[in-house]
C-alpha cells in the first residue's frame, strides 16, 4: 500500500468514486470492524461530507448483500482483489463493519475541515483561555455588520472618530460614490476575515487613531519632496532646451514641452500621462521638432529623456503614496471595527468560525502529538483531504504536524499511517475564502514537500461525466487558451493537465454564438438567445429541469431570471429563494416597522398597498387611509397596534397573519421567515428593533434551499455550481475580462517602519503604478497579477465543465486593440482556428442535439398545512384566574405588563429615564404616554413606604428566578437585602385580591426555608394613585 498518494483530479474524472475506494480499502484492510475509529476524511462543504457519508455507507450495505463478483459492480470487484478476498468474505467484513458503524456513528469522521477545528479548539477552550460555553458564529457578514452600526453610534460623541468618518464619507464623494458609508465600511471590514491579510491587520488593531494621523503627515511630506523634485526636473528641462539652442515653438506638435509643463505646473493627472509615444521618440530621436527645422537633436533627446525618466519615476511613486494614503483612513476605521468586533466577542461569549485556523496555529500545535490526539480521545492513522486545491496556509500547516506523525511513525501492529490528498489546480476558485492551490502545485510538480516520505502522483485522466463532443472542445479549447497564460507554470498546467479521455458517452453537442455588444438595449440579447437556447432543448424533448444557466455574478443572475420569468420559464435562483423577495415576508418586514415608526409613512404605504393590491381604486383608497391607518386596520382585520407592540416578535407575526389570513396553505418562505425570528429569539431579547436589525443585516443570505428534483431551468453562480453537474449548461455573458483592472484585490506593501511612523507594511489596491515603488511592492504587483489570472482561467474552466450532454456559450466578441482580454478574446480566437466566420455564420456548432425519450425523476411537491401557535393555543382550555374587574379589551393587562417591564430595569431613582428610554426605543412606549407613565414610576420610588427599597446603596434583585422544592419557579418582583434580612416587594395593578396575600406569603415560605429571614412583605397597587399594604 502506498502510504502518501495524491490523485491529481480533473473536471468528472470520478474523484469522489476514487476517494470512496480508497477509505474503503483502508477500513477494510485489517479486517476489524473498528478500523473506521482511525480514520478521518475532510472535505469542505456540509454537503460534500453527506455525499462521502452516503457513498460509503452505501457502498458497504451493497457489498454485505452480495453473494459473487459475477454479480456486483466494478467496486466490488476492484476492492475484493485489492483486498484479496472473495465476495463471500468481503461480504461477511462488510456487513459486520457497517453493524459496527452504525453502531458507533459518532466515530464515524468524514467531516468538514472547520468541524474537525472545531472539535480541537473544544478541546483546548481551556488553554486557550476560552469560556467552555463558547458559541460559534457562522455569518461573519452578521458580525461585520454589528461592530460597524456600533462604529457608527459612536459618530457625535466621540471627536476623533467622528472626524474619520466624515474624512471617509468626502472620500467616497469625491470617487463618485454615494455618501452612505455603511456599505463601505462593510466592505472594507470584510478583509478582517480573509487570510491572507490577518497578520498585517492584527498588528492593525494594536494601532491608535493617534497613530494612523502620524503616518498620513509621514506620506503627505513625502508627497511633498517628490512633487519639489519633479517641479525641480521639469524646470531643468526647459533651461536645456534653451541652452541646446531650441524654441518652445521648434517641437513637432508641442507634445514634449506640453508634457514637461504639466508637471512644472503640477497638473498632470495618472490616467492622461505615460500612454503616448513620447517616451520612444526620445529614445530613437525621431520626431522630436518639426521636419521643417534642420537641427541636430541627438543630445537634445538624450538630455529630455533622462529627465523624462526621472520625472517619470518619481511621478509613478507620487502617485503609489498618494494611493497608499488614500488607505490611511479606511485603515483606521478597520482598527476600530476590529475593536468592536473584540467587544461584541466579549460580550456574547462567540468565536467567529475564521479564527479557528489562527488559534490552532498560534497555541494548540505546538503541542506534542500524543497529548492532543489524548485531549481529543482519538488517534487518526489515516488521512483523506478532499479538495486540496481550496485548503488555506495555515488549515495545511495546523494539519502537517498531526498527518507527519501518522506517515512517520507504525503502530502495534508496525503499520504506518497514510495521506490521501484529492484536488485540481484548475478548479481553485476560492482563492478569496483563503484557498492556496500553490500548496498542491508545490506537491505535485516535487516542489515542497512537508514530510520525509515523498507522495506517489497519480493523474486520473478519463473524463466520466461529458459526451465526448464535449470533453473534445474542452481539450482543443484549453490547450489553445493555455498560450495566453504568461506564466509558465499556469502554460503547463492547462496545456497538459485539461486534456482528457473520453468514456463510452458518444455524441454531446457544443453552441457557441457571438453576439454584438448593443450597449443598453432592452431586452438584453444575451436573455434572448438564453431563451431561444431553453426553447431548442425543450423542442428536443428535454424537460426544463435538465437546464442550468451559469453566470460569473448575481447582477447578470437577476437579469436572467427576470427576463424569463416574465417569458413564462419556471425557474429557480438563488435570488429568487432569498425570503426578502417574498411579498409576504416583505410585508411583515413594513408591518414591524410600522409598528416602531408610526408616524412614517413609507411603512404606511407599504402596508396599504399589501392589503390593497387587488383593490380598483387602490390609490384613492391608500390615500383616504393612509393618516388612519390603526383605526383602518382595526376596523377591517381585528388588528389592534396598541396590544401588538407589548409581545414578542414571534407573537406579532403569527397574530398578523391569523388576522390577516396570509397564509392558508403551505408557505415555505414564511415558514422560514417564522424560523428566522425563532433563532433569533433563541439568544436575544432586544424585541422588535432588535430583530429587525438583525434582519437587515442577515436578509442577504436567508435563503431556502435550493429544491431538489423540481422541473424547472436553476439559474446559479459558477462559484455555486463546483462540484456539481447538469445535463445541459448554458453559459451567457461570457465575456468577462481576466484580471479586470476594475476589479482588483488589495495587496500589502512591505516599508521601512523607520520611514513610516512604525507601520510595517502599507495597503494598496493592486495597480500598475507599484513596480515603480521599490523591488517589493513590484514582486507583490507581479504576483498578485498571476493569480488573479489564474482564477479568472479557472472559473471559465469550471464554467465550461459542467455539462454532460450539451454546452451553450454566449459571447460578445471584444475589439482586439483592448489593453486587457477577455473570455470573449479567447473564444473568438479560438473560433478564427476552427473555421468560424462571423460575418456568414450566426454561431458554430460541434456535435448536434439529440432527441431524447429519457425521463428525469421529477420530485412530486406535497403540502404541508400551516398551523400557528394562536391557533394551537385556542384549541386547549386553561383554566381561568380570578380576577378583580371586567374589561372589553386588554389594556388593563398591558398596562400591568408595561409597569412590571419597566420596574424590573429599575434599581434606584437614577435608572428611571434610562427605562423609559429603553422601553421607547422598543416601541412599549408611545409620545402622549411617556411623561404619564415617567410621573407614575417617580410616585413609586419616592413613596413615603417605598423610597428605602430603592435607595442607591441598597442590594437588590429585580425578578430572580428561584426553584422551589417541588421542581416549580417563582419570581418575586423585587428582594431587597438589608442587614441579613430579606424585604418582598411585589407590584400589582388594579384590585386587590386575597389570591395577592397568598402569592407572597408563599414567596416568604420559600424564601425562608433557604435561610434568609423576612424583614418586610409589601403588596404594591399601582393605579392612578399607590397603596401600599404590608402583609
């Protein structure tokens, strides 16, 4: 058995077939039905870990039914001659592994990376000073979009700060974008979680604001001297002309003096200067002065060449300062993020999942091997890393030392341990989630290698998912595109490593059509031969279910999806799945706000033009509604907006839509929505506002998933469809720019400390001014250049191998003389090869499209019926309480409901406004009712009875939960701890009952029998007036 092997796995080559064999031939190997306790597989995705699960589970369960190799399938039999087996044997192990497994399911480890991280830092809370409660916070997005509201509050009362994010907002006014910095700032945050840039801003967050300043007046004086050196050179440049003996008017056009002027002038702009000739007409002097002139020039261009060089460099670094300051402010306001973040992390007891890999790489693997495989319980002996291409630096160093322990060392038995890694280069997509494909680069091709063993490479060559038509283009498309890769290794890769063999699936069809680019027009050309394409393969008996579109972004996603919609194509997006799109969903949103906002008329509006949809007159009604609103609502629904904004979230929703009848059948968006306020709740009492702050930072991402076997065309990113194939694809918008210059990431420039008030490195957007800033930031520029060309070629190759039976391309061709290429560039010059004229054919065509009598298994949808907790509570009987007053609605209980919320916030006098202010911003408290219910509460604190339980030095506790002996809770409203005895206050609105006397007499018992003694128990009536009875 080869103990380091690595599979090399292109695009449908069977990865997970061969990644399933492999775990087999290992768990089976020594014939123990525990064997599977000294296995872990990692891959990336939840649903990746279900496929393996299920492969292998299956797998075993098929072998354990069979009785000969003549009967079983090619895994079978590969596995039994691996093995040496018979099929009898193998099915006896079989069997008795699966009972074994499934018996010990825990134990079963195919997981993800991050769960496996997880389980360590678990492990190891303690060390790492980590409360053992921690919770893991998934939506880094979420927590981003916390710290930055709490960043902005900060606006007003701290100066400073303040200051920062007015710079910023003129910053992002004078790049022509909106004022509104949030999104920004979110942006910008974002880079809090990449990788590849936690070590520059970790030592960010040691930095104050105090700091960032110093080093703006560092760059700005900076700045300065260059500008004086480049007015300096320019001056000398017009005194040489005169000195040669030349006139300003003697050159050709005035290009030369133009050029020189600008920069004595100081107004030369980056984007106009540099793409001229002016450079090589110096260097060969030609054309320097008019032909007209008879003068001799050779020393005139030597003299304003070098001085055009030297302007041109310190120009290049002016601009590459002006750049990195340009920085210096979102740089600070990331520091300050950053803090936050550590507060909100404090403060909620959560770790957000990116930090797992930092926190192993800093504490948990240095320590010895047997002591964390001790700690942890288990002892892996064999390794499976599926995916390899996306796995992070420090996932692969965190894992290194615990994979070297197993290859280097044997068992009891003096057996070693085994790595299987599974990966392609070419798919490497997620180099913006912390993907490093060098690392499988460097293991492949003998690069670097961790361990002392050196890895058998094997390359799985044959193509098992396309028809051959298919994989044929990809292999001549591929090699072809390789020669516009300028970096070799990239050259190599695709030219030898996308070759593939074709398998027993004859025929396929390719489409590839070139469209002019009409700029505006509507309907997109694009959506129309999308449409065209959908209707072909329809006509050819394929259901709309066999169809997915592929696009490089949502924006192109939305105009797909719109555009069929409205042409009656069922379809399913991933946009269209988002629970904000949902009308409902949308309404219940406005309804919330309205709630909180009553005086706004936007939500006003939207609620009318919900209820009023189907209405004639719908305008005319809104707006004879629209100041009345609450009556409205009341009057035709049973809606009172007085009672809903006292209960919870949950509460509200589920009475609006009883009330309102939204739902009468099954609605998986509210249904979600409703689960959405569930979790929510689970670990919040912020109520309304609060939830709906968590909304809007969640929305973009509460989704459903994508349903499985419904016929309709999926419409999806091609970052989403990794991994996945579809019989027909079809590929719109293929004309994507690689590396686009618009789109470039941010990089990290090393500097002298010294130089730049104790900052290490200086960020930047790539551009092509870096080369000019020192050796460094040109190797970063270069590097960075390489990669993000790698991507762009990868996503295409992903994009163009999903398909099985037929691939659609759309492009439009691009004109050659463009500075950067395209997905466009490299189809049309691939199609000039084969023959394809644009101007006599409208598309060309490899293959053809088959017609098919071929059924796919189309899911059939059930209904499930919805039921609300309104309604489940309705049906049970409670037994009713006695009470002391009749009432036609329930302001009384309300009210009571209010004054008991507001007590529970209250300590001493001094905490009143702050309550009131609480219980406003939740929307418990409306205008006309605050001064009220303020007066109210001071006639509590300040009665003659009353005021010593609620003075600032007393121990008190508002609503404790106590369990008593026989398993039930009490909750008295206030125990007030004085000299070694305990006071019972306990407030009540309306009548008094005797059932009062008994409720806190049996609070005193309680209380008693834990050994406090009873000073005082009070009962306090809250009305109009307070009373006080003590009991």
């Amino acid at each position: 058995m080869v103990n380091f092997k690595i599979l090399s796995a292109s695009a449908g080559t069977g990865k997970t077939y061969q990644l399933t064999k492999a775990y087999l031939l290992v768990l089976l190997k020594n014939r123990s039905p525990q064997n599977f306790r000294n296995l872990l597989a990692l891959t990336f995705t939840n649903k990746a870990v279900a496929e393996m699960k299920q492969r292998i589970l299956f797998s075993l369960s098929s072998f354990a039914s069979t009785q000969n190799t003549t009967s079983q399938d090619t895994l079978f039999n590969e596995v039994a001659d691996a093995l040496k087996l018979n099929a009898e044997e193998l099915a006896e192990l079989s069997k008795k592994t699966l009972q074994s497994l499934l018996h010990n399911y825990a134990f079963f480890d195919v997981s993800t990376i991050d769960a496996f991280n997880y389980r360590l830092i678990r492990t190891f809370a303690k060390d790492l000073n980590i409360s053992q409660n921690f919770e893991v916070e998934l939506d880094t997005d979420y927590v981003l979009g916390k710290a930055v509201n709490r960043v902005l509050e900060k606006a007003g009362t701290n100066k400073t700060l303040t200051s920062l994010l007015v710079e910023f907002a003129f910053q992002k006014i004078d790049e022509g974008k909106s004022w509104n910095i949030s999104f920004d700032m979110k942006e910008i945050g974002k880079l809090i979680y990449q990788e590849n840039h936690n070590t520059h801003l970790k030592s960010l967050a040691t930095k104050e604001t105090a700091d960032f300043l110093e080093l703006r007046k560092e760059l700005e004086n900076k700045i300065r001297s260059i500008e004086a050196i480049i007015k300096n050179e320019a001056e000398t440049a017009f005194s040489e002309i005169s000195r040669l003996g030349f006139d300003l008017e003697d050159f050709s056009r005035g290009t030369i003096p133009n050029h020189f002027k600008m920069h004595l002038e100081g107004e030369a702009k980056p984007e106009k200067l540099y793409k001229n000739a002016i450079e090589n007409n110096l260097r060969d002097n030609r054309g320097v002065i008019k032909a007209s002139i008879q003068k001799e020039t050779g020393e005139l261009s030597r003299v304003l060449l070098a001085l055009y060089q030297n302007i041109k460099g310190e120009f290049h670094k002016k601009v590459m300062l002006q750049k990195f300051l340009g920085k210096i402010t979102p740089l600070a306001l990331i520091a300050e993020i950053q803090r936050e973040i550590e507060t909100l992390k404090e403060e909620n007891a959560f770790l957000t999942i990116n930090e797992f890999n930092e926190l192993i790489s800093r504490e948990i693997k240095k320590q010895p091997i047997p002591y964390i495989y001790e700690r942890m319980g288990e002892r892996y002996r064999h390794y499976f890393i599926d995916e390899f291409q996306d796995t992070s630096v420090l996932q692969w160093e965190n894992l290194i030392p615990l994979i070297g322990h197993a290859l280097e060392s044997a068992n009891d038995f003096g057996q070693p341990g085994s790595l299987l890694l599974v990966g392609d280069v070419k798919q490497s997509i997620y180099r913006w989630r912390g993907g490093e494909p060098q690392q499988f680069k460097n293991l492949v091709y003998g690069l670097k290698n961790p361990f002392t063993i050196t890895p058998q490479v094997e390359k799985l060559q044959k193509n098992w998912r396309s028809h051959d038509e298919i994989i044929t283009f990809n292999n001549h498309f591929f090699s072809f595109v390789a020669k516009a890769m300028q970096n070799e290794a990239a050259q190599k890769l695709y030219a030898e490593a996308s070759q593939q063999e074709t398998n027993h699936k004859k025929g396929g069809v390719v489409k590839i059509a070139l469209i002019a680019n009409e700029t505006g027009r509507e309907p997109h050309p694009h959506c129309e031969k999308t449409l065209s394409s959908i209707q072909e393969i329809i006509g050819h008996g394929h259901p709309h279910a066999a169809i997915c579109i592929l696009v490089r972004n949502k924006r192109n996603e939305h105009i797909v999806a719109e555009y069929l919609i409205e042409n009656e194509v069922p379809v399913i997006s991933a946009e269209g799945l988002l629970l904000e799109n949902n009308e409902i969903v949308d309404f219940l949103i406005s309804f919330l706000h309205f709630i909180l906002n009553p005086l706004e008329k936007e939500y006003a509006f939207a609620i009318l033009s919900f209820l009023l949809k189907d209405s004639v007159n719908i305008h005319d009604t809104m707006a004879l509604h629209a100041d009345k609103i609450s009556d409205y609502l009341r009057d035709n629904y049973g809606v009172e907006i007085a009672s809903l904004k006292f209960l919870g979230t949950l509460d509200i929703v589920e009475t609006l839509l009883n009330k309102l009848n939204l739902i009468s059948d099954s609605n998986a968006y509210v249904m979600a929505f409703l689960d959405a306020i569930v979790e929510y709740e689970k670990t919040s009492t912020a109520g309304i506002h609060g939830f709906l702050e968590y909304w809007h930072l969640k929305k973009s991402k509460l989704a459903l998933p994508m349903p499985e076997n419904m016929n309709a065309v999926k419409i999806m990113t091609i970052h989403k469809s990794k991994g996945l194939e579809f019989p027909f694809v079809i590929f719109p918008f293929a004309d994507e720019r690689i590396n686009d210059s618009r789109k470039q990431g941010e990089i990290w420039v090393p500097v002298a400390p010294d130089e730049h008030s104790g900052f290490e490195a200086l960020m930047a957007t790539n551009n092509r001014f870096l080369p000019y800033y020192s050796e460094a930031a040109a190797a970063a520029h270069d590097s960075e250049n390489e990669k993000s060309t790698l991507d762009d070629f990868n996503v295409l190759y992903v994009a163009l191998t999903r398909a099985v039976k037929g691939l659609y391309i759309i492009s439009s061709p691009t004109a050659e003389q463009s500075e950067q290429i395209s997905y466009a560039t490299l189809i049309g010059r691939y199609l000039q090869t084969v023959g394809f004229n644009k101007d006599e054919m409208a598309e060309m065509v490899f293959g053809r499209l088959e017609v098919t009598k071929e059924t796919m298994p189309i899911g059939q949808q059930s209904v499930i019926g919805y039921g609300n907790a309104h309604n489940f509570l309705t049906s049970i009987e409670i037994a009713k309480q006695e009470v002391a007053y009749d009432r036609e609605n329930d302001d009384s209980v309300l009210f009571g409901n209010l004054v008991h919320s507001l007590l529970a916030d209250i300590h001493c006098e001094d905490d009143i406004s702050k309550a009131i202010a609480t219980h406003t911003e939740k929307g418990m408290l409306k205008g006309e009712e605050i001064k009220g219910v303020e007066n109210l509460l001071y006639k509590v604190v300040q009665n003659e009875n009353l005021s010593r339980y609620f003075a600032k030095h007393i121990d008190a506790k508002n609503e404790s939960e106590i369990l008593t002996e026989d398993g039930s809770v009490i909750r008295p409203d206030r125990l007030v701890f004085d000299q070694g005895k305990v006071s019972i206050i306990d407030f009540k609105t309306g009548g008094r009952l005797e059932s009062h006397r008994h409720q806190i007499e049996k609070y005193a018992d309680v209380i008693s029998k834990m050994g406090h003694p009873i000073d005082q128990k009070v009962l306090v009536y809250i009305n109009k007036e307070i009373n006080t009875v003590v009991v």
